[in-house]
C-alpha cells in the first residue's frame, strides 16, 4: 500500500490551544490523526518555529497521542508577510522544488485548510501545475455532531473526472465554436476542424494569427468574430482595429499605422495616433498583409516583438500591447522568394496560420450559408424572405454543380441572395428568380474567366450558358479557323483533312454547316 502524505501549514489560530479543553475544540492539523477512514503516514508541516516554537510543540505531542504511527515532520518556513502572493508562492514553489517526491510509493494531499488565503490559493497553484504531485485535502468542523475530528473531502483536479465539470467544458466549447461559425450548422470536416483548433488558439493563445485564403473566403468576419471570442473570455479589453493593407500607399501607410507627430510632415497640422496605438489591449486586423512596403514591414516586425515603435517625427518610442490577426489571399512564400516580403515577419506571422477553403470546397455548406445569409437580410431590412421549396432546390443544385465557380466565394453568395430578396415578390423566391440570378451569376463569372474578346460571348452572349463547356475549346477552335479562312469550303477543308480521304462525299462546307447549325451559328455570321 503506498502512504498517505499530506503536506500542509500549522494553523496558528485554529490548531492553537494547551488546556484540557483543547480535545473539546476542532483542531484541523491534529484532526488528520483521527480519521478512521484516512490513515495518514506522514504529516510534513511547515510552520514558522521562531515564532511558533510552543504551538508545533503542542501540536505534535497531540498527533502523536491520536495517531502514533504518524511521522511529523516539521520544517521551518518564514514568511516577511503571509499575505504577500510574490513572496509566499515563491517560498512553497522553492519548498516543492526541493522536495523528494516519489508518486510510485506514496500519495500526496495539499492539505488547504490552515494557513493565509493566499498560501491556500498558492498551494492550489501549485498542485495544479504538477509541481506538487498530489490532490487538494480540505477538512471541516463537524456540522451536526460534536467531536474533534471533523469530516475531510479529497479534490482531484484532473477535471475530466467529474462529469458534471467535463460536460459543461465540452458544452463551453461547442457555444465558442459554434460562436466562431457565426451559428451557422456547417459541415464540412476540414472547416469544422480548423475551427475548432481556432477556437482553442483564440483562448489560450496571445501570439499572432494568419488566415490565408481566396477573396471572400471570410477572413475578416472570421478575425471579428475571434476578438468577440477573446473580449467575452476577457483575454482582450481593447478595440477592435481592422485596415486592408492594400489601401496603404506611400508615405501615408507609415502614418497611418504608427501615427505622426504634429509637423513631421507636410499637411501634419495635428498629432495621429495610429491604428497600432488604437489597437492597445486590442486586437489588429491587418487584411491583405502582403501588400505593405518594406519599411512598414520591418517597423511591424518591431512592433510584434517588443509592442514598442516610433510614431513618423517623433524620437520617443510608444507603447501598445496589441495581438495582430493578419490576413492575405496571396502566397507569401511566394512573395519573399521574390523579395517582396520579410521571411523574419513571416516566420513571427507563422506560428498559427490557418487555410480558409473557398465556397466550393464546401459545397455541403452553402445550404445553412444560404438560410444564413436570408437571416442577415432580415435582421438589415426587417423583412422576412423565404425561397419555395422547387426554387431552393434549384439554387442549391446549381450552387453546388460544376456549372458554380464562386470566384467571389461568400461575397458572391450574398450579393446573390440579397439580389433574389430585393426582387421577390410578397417575400418568397421563385423559381423564376432562380433562373434569371443563375443566368447572371454564369455571365459574371464568365466575364472573369474568359478573354474580353472571346468570340463564343460575342456569337452566342447568353446562350452561351447553355452549351457545355465540353463544347466551348472545340467551337473555339471552328470558329478561329473559319475567320482566317476565305468562304466555307476552305474552312471545312482545314477542319476536316484528316478525315477527308475516308469519305465518299467531300462536302466539307456542308459538314461545316451542319456543326455549326448546332450552335445557331452560320459561317456568314462568323466572318462578320
């Protein structure tokens, strides 16, 4: 059987007494000897002999009359000011450090009952920091019979043992993450557990962040949401500061991050603070991060590390605790391969980067992105909107079809249900509105996509949306030939060589034609 070992400090006032009467009184230390149930083997007790010589006198010669096989030991510990929290951590902390521990053979127990407040709270620390092995005793008088002895309870701070504790945890941690998501239901595995390592970073972490992801992948609503996180857990008390770095040019990105003083240059008729010193015990958002100049870069880099910077004019440095979120939709390996971006900044942003996938690579998200974006619309324009069930469908199969890019990814999302909003008509969605904000939304991706002078948008415009792009390179092609060729035979000759010795009949523009006709495209039509 290993030993009970319990450590603890001599309770001046409430193990304190020399008469008879003493044994009618509850005496925390010497009550660890009369527990029937918990034997302790070994009491190590630290008291301060110089002043308290009699008292652990007393003590120990009435252990030893309740509990004789009970070794005491006592070690003489001062403290200037047993209200002090520097001083009296530091005294138990060195007590601890020096202390032979040996978990295979014996069990320890804080006994945190005697003793200061803080020297109660210090041993908690310290127990729960595992540089005291062992679990928490507390001992109480008894309440409803009389008797020294008391009753004692043990505490195990390893918390994944009490249920109760453990499922309010898990239950904090669902709300933050589902906090993070914005409330949205997704389902995508890779997001869902980016978020939930964000939402852990985000409580327990001070240190910068990256998002890194294409345009309107939600970076900026998800840095926002991480400060909201971090004010409610209080890990934050300052602003939140948000700037797109590709809005800083010239001389001007300098004064706007870092501030001026007054007259450091022309125009200056005032002092600026700068968003770094508004960001004070906040968090800055810097968006597109790639794009800021070298000297901000390396000023930024100063800022991170030492949260002291000098405003443009001044030469007296200023303070700011901030935490930096930075975002970009660039590669910034990339970028410092070409010079363009510090790998020392790049390797102090780098400790937490997080990949924001694109709209279509969660396809399984855009149905509770969709109701999302309806309930935004609502809360902005007071007016419920909802789609029928056969025009939902319909969106939600083309959304998550090949035939969807979402180069604008959220942002596309919500310009088009607010556009479908906008138009309905008593607030429901129909299928005709699907169609047309389909047919739109293929006419703006195209347009992204696709040369400005493509032939097929100007031959077919929207019809185009109806050929598949299995079509497109091959009418392409037909259609380069026949505007380099003279009339329609010299155009199916080029087209159709290869095949032409197969065949009885030679009509190469009639062939011409026929594919053509498919597309209701003429050759004449072409070559104009």
């Amino acid at each position: 059987m290993n030993k009970n070992v319990v450590l603890g400090f001599a309770g001046v006032q409430l193990d304190a007494g020399d008469g008879p009467n003493r044994w009618e009184r509850w005496r925390p230390t010497v009550a660890l000897g009369m527990h029937e149930t918990f034997l302790v083997d070994r009491l190590e007790l630290l008291v301060d002999l110089r002043r308290h010589r009699n008292l652990a006198n007393q003590i120990a010669a009435d252990l030893k009359q309740v509990s004789p096989e009970t070794e005491l030991r006592l070690h003489d510990t001062y403290l200037e000011d047993p209200w002090d929290f520097e001083s009296t951590y530091a005294t138990l902390h060195d007590f601890c450090r020096a202390y032979a521990f040996d978990p295979d053979r014996e069990r320890y127990y804080a006994h945190i009952t005697t003793g200061t407040h803080v020297a109660q709270i210090c041993l908690f620390l310290l127990t729960e920091s595992r540089h005291l092995p062992g679990r928490l005793l507390q001992t109480a008088p008894q309440r409803k019979k009389d008797g020294p002895a008391g009753s004692f309870s043990i505490i195990d701070l390893d918390l994944s043992k009490y249920d109760q504790i453990a499922q309010r945890y898990d239950r904090e941690q669902i709300e933050d993450r589902t906090f993070l998501k914005s409330g949205i239901a997704t389902k995508n595995p890779a997001f869902n557990a980016m978020i939930d390592q964000i939402e852990v970073v985000a409580v327990r972490s001070a240190a910068p962040m990256l998002l890194t992801g294409p345009t309107g992948a939600g970076k900026s609503q998800l840095a926002r949401r991480i400060y909201d996180l971090k004010k409610l857990k209080g890990t934050v008390q300052g602003p939140f500061v948000e700037v797109n770095c590709a809005t800083l040019r010239g001389d001007s990105a300098m004064s706007a991050l870092f501030g001026h003083t007054k007259g450091a240059f022309t125009g200056a008729i005032g002092a600026r603070a700068g968003l770094l010193r508004t960001a004070d015990r906040g968090l800055l958002f810097l968006d597109e991060i790639g794009e800021l100049g070298a000297d901000e870069q390396a000023m930024l880099l100063r800022a991170l590390e030492e949260k002291r910077f000098l405003p443009v004019g001044s030469d007296r440095e200023v303070d700011s605790d901030f935490q930096l979120i930075a975002g970009t939709n660039r590669d910034l390996g990339q970028l410092i391969e070409q010079g363009r971006f510090r790998d020392d900044l790049y390797a102090r942003l780098n400790i937490w980067t997080f990949q924001l996938p694109g709209l279509a690579e969660r396809k399984e998200d855009i149905a509770p992105n969709l109701d999302y974006e309806l309930t935004r619309y609502e809360e902005k324009n007071r007016q419920r909107v909802t789609f029928n069930r056969e025009a939902r469908e319909r969106y939600l199969r083309f959304a998550a079809s090949g035939e969807a890019a979402w180069n604008g990814n959220f942002r596309d999302l919500g310009a088009s249900v607010q556009r479908m909003a906008t138009l309905a008509s008593a607030g429901r969605i129909q299928l005709d509105a699907v169609e047309a904000e389909i047919a739109r939304l293929s006419a703006l991706w195209r347009r992204k996509t696709e040369p400005a002078n493509d032939p097929l948008v100007a031959l077919l415009g929207a019809q185009l949306d109806t050929i598949d792009r299995f079509d497109h390179a091959q009418l392409r092609d037909v259609i380069a030939v026949c505007r380099r060729s003279r009339n329609a035979s010299e155009a199916g000759r080029a087209l159709f060589a290869a095949s032409r010795t197969q065949r009885a009949s030679t009509n190469d523009a009639d062939r011409l034609r026929k594919y053509l006709a498919r597309f209701d495209l003429r050759f004449e039509q072409i070559k104009q």
